[in-house]
C-alpha cells in the first residue's frame, strides 16, 4: 500500500485513539494542556511509519497504537519543553500558539511532564505479550533520556554559537531527532517479531531517514514562508545553530539528503528480499514522499 | 529492626546504587545535573520505605532497588522543576543552589525530564518477573502523572491565593505529595507479592503517613529556622498557600498530624496480626519517629 493511502486510512483512527487517552479527570489546566498540545496536529508522522511498518510486516496495527502514541506523547512533550523561553523560546508551532503561550509557563512544563508519563503507562497498553511490552518501555526510555533525545537537546544548546563539523551536527541530530525516528522503526520491529537482521535494517533505515529529514528541515528553514510551514523561519540563525546548508552549501546538502533516501531505499529493498510477505511500497513510497521538488 | 538501624545500613547502599545508574557519556552537562540533584541527599525517605517494607516482608532487599531509585528519580525532578522561576522560584535547596541556579533554567527542565524517563527504564531492571516489573512501570506512571503527582502540583498552584477548605487542601496534597508516598507502600506490596487486604492496608497507611507528613511539614514551615530545615522557611505564606496551620490553627493541626500516625500504627498491627513473619518493628519505628517532639 502506499503510505499516503494508510495514512489516509489510519490517520483519524490513531489521532482518536491517541487524544481519548487523556481524559479531563484532574479538574486541573492540565488535561486541557495535553490535549491541546497533542491535538495540535502535524503530520504524526513518526506513530504512522510505525503503525505502517507493523502493517507492511503482516502484523495487526490496532497492536501498534499504544507503542505509537507513546511515541508521539514523548514527541509532543519534547516540543512543549523545548518551545519554553528557558530553551528556543517560541510561540507559534503549527500555526497556533505554543503552549506556554496559550496557558502558563508553569502549565506548560508540568503538561510536558505529564505526558512524558502518560507515555509510559500507554505504552504498557494492549494485548501484546509482557516481554514485549517491557521491551517497549526500555527502548522508549533509552531513546528519549538523557543518553537519547533530551541528551540531543542539551548537545543542541551547547552547540549553538559554536563552529562544529558535520560529524558533531550529525552526532547531535542522531540524539535529538533521529533516536525517537529510530524508535519507530525498532519498535515496528519489536512489535512484527522480525529477524536480527531485519532489526538491524530498519535500524540504519530509520538513521538514514533521520539525517535525512534533519538536512530537509534545516534547507526548508533557509528556503521557505511562515505560511508554508507554519512555524518561524530563519530560527536556527537566530539562535545560531550550525545547519547542513551553513556547513555544506545548499547544493552539497541537497546531494547528501538525497543520498541518505537512496541508501534507506536501498535497504528497504534487501529487507523485502529477505521477508516473502513484506509491503515494501509502504516504506518505499514515504521515503519518496520525503524528496524535495 | 528498627527503622533508623536500617537505615543506617541501607542507606548508602542505595544511594550508591542510585547514583551509579546515570554514567557521563553523553559528553553534556545534563548527566552533571542529573547527578548533582541525585546526590544532593535528603532523608531518602520513599525509597528507604520501600526497601524497609520489602525487608519487613522478609524478601530479597535487593530486589526493591530499581523499584526505589526510580522513586527517587521521579521525586527529584519534581524538585528540580518544582524550583523553576516559573514554579516556585526557589534558589536554595538541601541547603545547596537548585539546578536552575546552579546550571542554567534550560539544563535544569531537561535533566528533570532525563531524570524522569530514566526512572522508567530503571524500574524495569532487576530480577523480577515481567509481570511484576510491567505493574510497577504502571503503578509509577499513574502516581506520577496528571492524576497523580503532576496534577497535583497544578491543583497547588491553582489553590495559590485561593481560600481551600481542609477537604480540597487534603486533596491536593494526596496527589501532590501523597501519591509518591502510596507508591513506595504499594510497589513493596507488589514486590512482595502480599495477600489482597495487607496491599489495601498499605494503601491507606500510605495516605495516612502522607497527610501526617505534609501537616508536618506545614507546621515545620511556620516554627522552624532555615538552618534546621536546610531550605527557605515562610514559603507557604509567601506564595500565598493554603496550609493545615492557617486554616486549623496550629494546636488542631498537631492533633490532626497525632490522629493520622495513630491510626497508621493500627494498619502496621493489622497486617502484623495477619502475616506471621512481618516485621512490624520496621514500619512502627518509622511512623514513631516522624512524631513532633
């Protein structure tokens, strides 16, 4: 299937089944916090190309949910807490105000913080087997802690205003962008119970990918309108952080996004080789997707 | 044994296991801030329950370590992030600078949330079966988050300038503090695998120890010096927060604080009587020695 037909397919489904997962219980600012955050929309992205692998690998996507809103609560969090004026101090995301914006500094940390938590009770959901869904939690964890995706961001911090190389700008997008990317693909894995090769496939696919949709985020910055992209533009200079086009040139960045793609595609086809009923089109048609006009 | 007796040969067992779990290799200042808050000491008095009442049940102390680190874990980062400008504002802390004074506001909200994720991957190590460890990933989610501790620090801050009744003060603190406590009593239950009553009983001990112990430090915070406390005193007052003193006035308070310890110590007999080889030494000691002098 094609990813944008499942997307199509399964992106109210998840959102549903994602939003319920909060309920208005605290009579606190809380609850309406998370949820507004986690209705904020975007592309949900990451939860999809897990719930679309699960399905590529013959597997029941309704078993994916949990992991894959787990996964976009973790991502949603992380953009509150970084958003705060402590750390980028932005305030609009997706076209609407950010939360500290919309509510107060001090809800918008403790709405982070909830739904880093909630992440890992959802996560524990659904009828998958306890040493499934304990391997779930460590990798979840591992991904986004300190040695993962919050480790990226101080990285991330502390590079800027800093000449570093393209193996340091690499080295901290592979934490604060590429872990949780990762995540998705090795909790696909986990979830269809493939073979270690195959783990490790999807591994180095979803770091291609991740590097990749970094050059492509940082390009679209220097390239785009707020319209287009319903965030600031130009906020990496602002906060001088090295970018792919800062180090490289537009043209070279541009080549090397694009060679990122060709090797995940690469892979997806030995993957395909390997496995007699896998729907390679699904990972194939969403690395295609990614390319820039 | 007596609480204290364990204390003194458990405590520095644990807090070497504690800090041993986050190593420097992510080359950032967030594993530093981690481990300054870690260590920055206190009682440890959620874990050392913890420990103690699987040591009561006569089980494998060892056993409740990761269960204890990722308590601490959790409540560490409530403080680093309850500290924030944005929170309560606090510079001093265990007689130390908070994170945020010592680091910067943004190294403290993310080693909160490192802290945080940690203590989910922390709590999933050990020997225990994947049951047990997948009902403690769950018990810790839901005393933590927005119908537990997270919530209850919003209910707090909206109480702020707000004239509570006893019964709204209670709840909030229930979910503020008292939900943490709750989790130390019921993951040694879980741990220990004790009957269903004696899981009910630690239940409410745990909230009774827990209203006790916020009265206390109530009426810590209007008799008290900050050399002895090692923090600023006058806070509540100074936020504008509803505390058992001011709307009980202190004598009341105090009976109040004397009428929960009693009918901990009841519960402590109950499950004394019901299991033959509990040491209920442990537990009374504890509760005798949060007595006001």
């Amino acid at each position: 299937m094609h990813f944008q037909t499942f997307t199509k397919n399964y992106k109210k489904s998840f959102e549903k089944y994602l939003t319920n997962l909060v309920q208005d219980k605290s009579q606190t600012a809380i609850e309406e916090a998370m949820r507004y955050s986690l209705e904020a929309g975007g592309k949900r992205l990451r939860p999809l190309i897990l719930i679309a692998l699960v399905n590529a690998f013959d597997k029941d996507v309704l078993q994916a949910y949990p992991a894959a809103a787990a996964l976009e609560m973790i991502h949603t969090y992380s953009l509150i807490h970084d958003d705060l004026p402590a750390m980028d101090d932005d305030d609009l995301r997706r076209g609407k105000p950010t939360s500290h914006i919309k509510f107060t500094e001090a809800t918008a940390i403790l709405a982070g913080d909830a739904l880093l938590t909630k992440a890992f009770e959802v996560v524990t959901e659904g009828e998958l087997s306890d040493k499934l869904k304990l391997a779930l939690v460590r990798e979840l964890a591992q991904a986004s802690g300190h040695e993962g995706m919050v480790g990226g961001q101080q990285a991330d911090m502390d590079g800027e205003n800093k000449d570093l190389t393209v193996e340091e700008l690499a080295s901290i997008h592979s934490r604060k962008t590429g872990m949780l990317i990762r995540f998705a693909f090795r909790a696909a894995g986990i979830l269809s119970e493939v073979d270690k090769n195959t783990l490790s496939d999807l591994d180095t696919i979803a770091d291609k990918v991740g590097i990749a949709y970094q050059i492509r985020d940082d390009i679209l910055d220097v390239s785009s309108t707020e319209e287009e992209l319903g965030k600031r533009v130009g906020a990496d200079a602002k906060h001088g952080k090295s970018t792919y086009p800062a180090l490289l040139g537009l043209e070279r960045a541009q080549e090397l996004f694009a060679e990122h793609l060709d090797e995940a595609l690469a892979l997806n086809e030995a993957i395909n080789n390997r496995i007699s009923n896998f729907d390679k089109e699904l990972l194939e048609s969403f690395i295609q997707s990614l390319k820039l006009n």
